[in-house]
C-alpha cells in the first residue's frame, strides 16, 4: 500500500507564497504524480501533475503561478505556490497514479487558507 502525506498549508494573505511538500512512503519514479484541491462545495480538481520523466502541465487557473518538483530520490512531491489569490483557498491534496493497479493514491489534504 502507498501512504501519502501533505504538508506546508497555512494561512497566507493575498500576493503571498506557500511550498507544499508531499512525502510518499515508498519510491514512486515511475508513477506520474499531482496536486488537486477541494474548495468547499466544490469538486476536487486538478491543480497540477508532473510525469516520471518530469513533465508537468497545470490547469489554467494557477499557470505563470504555481510550480510543481519532484524528489524521486527522496520520494516527495512539492508545489510551489506565488501570487496566490483568495480562490485559491482549499483543501490540497497529493495524488499518485498507478497505472499496474489501475488506481490513484490519495492524502489527507492539507488546508490553504488565502485572506487578509
């Protein structure tokens, strides 16, 4: 089984940065991986994914803004968030897919709150 845990949410006003981190327990550098996040009554949605080889693409809400790494050798995965706007408030979420099991691993969620 793979356990994922986000981490770097906070409070942050508008214009403001945040570098969330996501440590996997096991090594993932052949698995594609990404950030979705939640906003109350909202469905989850793509934030941001980055391929094995390191591709990455981003929805268009946070692109020129939001820039997401990964560590195969550490097994993390991180976004870099800038210029953050109060819309951008939710729960963030690290995804890992794993095409051989047909399934996506899911954190918990770690919360980021934009406001003055």
């Amino acid at each position: 089984q793979v356990r994922l845990v986000e981490s770097g949410g906070g409070l942050v006003q508008p214009g403001g940065s945040l570098r969330l981190s996501c440590a996997a327990s096991t090594i993932f550098r052949f698995n594609a991986m990404g950030w979705y996040r939640q906003a109350p009554g909202k469905q989850r949605e793509l934030v941001a994914t980055i391929t094995s080889g390191g591709t990455s693409n981003y929805a268009d809400s946070v692109k020129g803004r939001f820039t997401i790494s990964r560590d195969n050798a550490q097994s993390t995965v991180h976004l870099q968030m800038t210029s953050l706007k109060p819309e951008d408030t939710a729960v963030y979420y690290c995804n890992l897919h794993s095409p051989s099991l047909g399934m996506d691993y899911w954190g918990k969620g770690t919360l980021v709150t934009v406001s003055s």
